[in-house]
C-alpha cells in the first residue's frame, strides 16, 4: 500500500481575520501553506500530495512537489471527502494509506510526521499526532464555569491523521459534515484510532495572534 498526503485548503479562515484566506497569508517571506508543504515535502515515504482548494481559488501557488484540485466543499469534512474521491480517481487504492493533514498547520515538521506513520503502519486502524491536555478544562454555561472536567486521558487531536482511504471514505460519508476530524468518523465506526504523541507547536494557525507565534517558531528553527 501506497502513502498520499491530503491537504484540506479550501476554507475561509473566518476566524483569522485576514482579507485572503489565512493559508495564503505571508508568513516569514511566503504563504503560509508553503511552509506545510516544505515539511510534508521532507517525508520521504510519501507517493503524492493533493491540495484541496474551493473552485475559484486563483491563489493556491503551484510546484512540482504536489498536485491541486478545486474540489472543496462547504466543510471541512465535505473538502476530505471530495479530496478522497480525487485521490481514488488518480490511481490511489483502496487500501492505500491518506494522510490528512490542515494547510493551516504550517509548523508540522517531517520528523513528526515519520514517527506517525511509523506507528501507523503497525496499526490496522490507523492514528492521529495529538498532545496531552495541559489546562485545566472548565465546563461552562452563560461565561461561567459550572464544572471542571478531569484533564487526565484527555488529549488534544492535531493533524496528520492517517487512515485506509476506503474506511476512511466510508466513514466520512456515514458521519456527515458535522465531524471536524477524521478519528471521529472512525470513532463512530466503534474503532479505535492509536494516538501519538506530537508537538505543542503544531498547532493550527487559527486567530489573530498565531500568525505572530508561528513567525516566531519558525525564526527559533533557524538557529
Ligand atoms: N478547510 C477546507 N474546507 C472547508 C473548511 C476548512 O478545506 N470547507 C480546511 C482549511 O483550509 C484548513 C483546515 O481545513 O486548512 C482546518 O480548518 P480551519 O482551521 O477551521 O480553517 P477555516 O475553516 O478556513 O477557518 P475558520 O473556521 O476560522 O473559518
Ligand atoms: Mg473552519
């Protein structure tokens, strides 16, 4: 079986507050998935890269590395799916494994993703990079809190998740657009995706602030 690398680019990035779509903002000299790009472009064991981009997208830069498709939905789950029907029609089996991985975590690096897949691939079901909870977490109601919930075994889900891409498809569609990850579908389907341990610093490029967080861990890399 094969590795490819999906790559959901076709939303709005609402909540970043930038005028074009955050995965296209300038960060450190280039837009921002660029620098996704460069790191799932340094893991060797990966057979191709698709971006899923929204049709009419003019900004998503091409290369030679990774190959475009406008087919992305309303949601993030929709822009999966239809990533995973591309995938299949360019040659990609069934058995084949997908790595999903957000063009806004543009701070992954190669050497979390190898450790990923090297644990994938002793897995039948397949996992996810995610971290341990650090906060306490509050249940809350009208801003206040009304409980405090046990931060033990509660884990923080990032991006790649790395599946099957017939189960993965299969469970995408089952569960609808309301997902925003794909161990949930899997969950759903009673399996049990393997979680391993990633990075703080991968984290998703989502508010205001992060673009400023992310410029600096990128500067600290280059020491
Ligand atoms: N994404 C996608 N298709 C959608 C929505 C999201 O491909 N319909 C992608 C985004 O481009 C991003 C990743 O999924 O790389 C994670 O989603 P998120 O961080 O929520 O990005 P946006 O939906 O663009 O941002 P927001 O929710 O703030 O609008
Ligand atoms: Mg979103």
């Amino acid at each position: 079986a094969r590795l490819h690398a999906l790559i959901p680019a076709a939303g709005t990035g609402s909540r970043a507050g930038t005028a074009q779509p955050k995965q296209y903002e300038p960060l450190a000299g280039r837009a921002l998935v660029l620098h996704t790009l460069e790191a799932l472009g340094g893991v060797s064991r990966l057979a191709s890269i698709l971006v899923v981009v929204s049709s009419g997208d003019s900004l998503m830069p091409r290369g030679a590395g990774w190959q475009v498709a406008a087919c992305g939905g309303d949601t993030r789950a929709a822009s999966v799916g239809n990533g995973l029907a591309e995938l299949q029609a360019r040659g990609a089996g069934e058995d084949d494994w997908v790595l999903v991985h957000d063009a806004a975590r543009c701070l992954v690096t190669p050497a979390q993703v190898d450790r990923l897949i090297d644990e994938c691939l002793a897995d039948e079901v397949g996992g996810l990079l995610a971290v341990p909870l650090a906060d306490t977490l509050k249940a809350a109601q009208d801003g206040r809190a009304t409980q405090t919930l046990p931060r033990e075994g509660k884990w923080l889900a990032q991006t790649p998740q790395m599946f099957r891409l017939g189960v993965l498809r299969r469970a995408l569609a089952q569960a609808g657009a309301g997902v925003t990850d794909e161990a949930s579908a899997i969950e759903a389907l009673g399996l049990r995706p393997r979680l391993v341990a990633g990075s703080a610093q991968n984290f998703k490029v989502t508010w205001p602030e992060d673009f400023a967080l992310a410029q600096a861990v990128l500067e600290s890399r280059k020491r």
